[in-house]
C-alpha cells in the first residue's frame, strides 16, 4: 500500500481540465509554460497514480510531445489533436477512477502520519535508536491498525512487541540464574527479586503487569474484543512501557534496531 496525499489527485485533475485548453496556435512549444513542459508534468503526475488505463490513453501525448520538440509554435492541428486527446483521457480517467475507492485512516488522539509509517517518531532518545527491529514491526503493525480502526488486533501486536521487548531487556539485566522459560509472567516475577543495583523501575514491573493482567492474557481469548478508545490508551502504555526499557542504561539490544527497519524485509516480502 503506497501513501499518496489528496492534493495529488485534485492537481491531476485539474492538469487533465487544463490542458483541454492549454494551448493555441502560435504559442511557443518550449519554456516554463511551453505545452512540452505541461505534457511532462501531466504525464509525470499520471505515471505516480494508481490508473494504468488512463496512462495506456495518454500515449498520443508522448507522441504528441515528441513531435512539438521539431517545431518553436505550435500549430493549429497540434492544437487541436491536444484538445482531442484530452478530451479521450479525461473520460478514460473519470471512468477508471469510478473503480477505485479511498479509504480515509480514522480519526485519533495521535498523530496519522506517524501511526501510518513513521511509529519510530513516537519514541524519544535516547530508548529510540535502541529498540529491536522485531519490536518496532510490531509496534508498526499495531499503529496502522489503530489507524484503520482494528483495535483488537491493535491490542495484539501491542501485547507481542512488549513481550519481545521483555525478553531483550531480560537478557542485558539478568545475566545468570536466569528461569528455564521466558513467559511474561516468569520474567517479570524473576525482576522484581533483584535488588540493589540490580533493582528495577517499581513503574516498570507495575505496568508490566496490568499489560498483562489486562490485556495480554484476555487479547488471546476469542470472545476478547477492545474499542478504539481502549486500543489507543493500551499503545500509550506500550510506548512507555517499551521506552523505559529501552532508555535502561543497563540495556543492550541484542538484535537489529529499528534504524534497519527500513530495510528490515519479512522471509515471506520479496
């Protein structure tokens, strides 16, 4: 699924509206506003657009284009196959564009542009370039939901990315008489035994367990379902939660951090 912003729809348009009439005969072909430079920037606009029939009708304008580079005017029959063209494309375009749809992300208490990609902006250094990648896929995956409006399966990889988050952090703080297994539970009871400098976050261990309490264990029950409101207030708290673990001085990611998240593809992404 690529971004695109709505502006870039109405712009399209109105080049398609425009260049009905965008030339006469005598104009000049070249300069800033010559028609070349026009038929480029509408064809440019088009090839980014999800109308690949629409780009299939514009081809008398490449060749249309092509011709105008021989000539300093532009004729009266240039002129005219312009306004002919269009004329094709503009229906071609209204016709494709009845079978697409836009789905506008939900309204939310965070910002969209970072729920729809750029989750990492949510936290702050010096946790942010610490998180492991595996993590912040979660974290994704859970922001894009709140966007869409899926707010269980928001609560879900919430709950995933602190329970991966756990188990990295686990593993920097407690470097022997560790448990046999790594559950939520297991982990988080064998933290808060430590003492000294050992010790850790009373807030932590805390929201560690209401995460659990309430939502990670009722998350995998099939008659669970959370609203949006509940979505969003579970994702703060997992921001926080997965800040404060990254941000521990005596943490040390042990896998690849979010900075190659970018770059990060799943086995099964080509």
């Amino acid at each position: 699924m690529n971004e695109q912003t709505i502006d870039e729809f109405i712009v399209l348009g109105m080049l398609v509206r425009f260049m009905r009439h965008a030339s006469r005969e005598g104009d000049m072909t070249t300069g800033e506003h010559g028609i070349i430079t026009t038929i480029g920037q509408y064809l440019e606009r088009l090839d980014k657009m999800p109308f690949p029939v629409t780009v299939n009708a514009s081809q008398p304008l490449v060749d249309l284009r092509d011709e105008l580079r021989k000539f300093e005017r532009v004729s009266a029959a240039q002129t005219a196959r312009l306004t002919d063209a269009m004329d094709k494309i503009e229906h071609t375009l209204m016709a494709e564009s009845a079978t697409k749809a836009a789905y506008l992300a939900s309204s939310s208490r965070f910002d969209i542009k970072k729920l729809m990609g750029r989750v990492c902006d949510f936290f702050p250094e010096p946790g942010q370039g610490r998180i492991p990648v595996t993590v912040m896929i979660d974290m994704y995956d859970a922001a894009r939901c709140i966007g869409f409006g899926v707010a269980t399966a928001a609560v879900f990889h919430g709950m995933r990315a602190v329970e991966g988050m756990l188990r990295e952090y686990f593993k920097s703080i407690v470097k022997r008489g560790a448990p046999k297994n790594d559950h939520w539970w297991t982990l988080v009871d064998a933290l808060k035994k430590r003492k000294g400098k050992g010790k850790c976050s009373s807030a932590l261990m805390g929201n560690l367990d209401h995460l659990r309490n309430s939502f990670r264990n009722p998350v995998a029950h099939p008659d669970k379902f959370f609203d949006r409101n509940e979505a969003e207030s579970v994702f703060a708290l997992c921001i926080d939660v997965i800040e404060r673990m990254a941000s521990d001085d005596r943490f040390s990611a042990q896998a690849t951090t979010w900075k190659d998240f970018m770059d990060f593809k799943l086995p099964s992404e080509p």
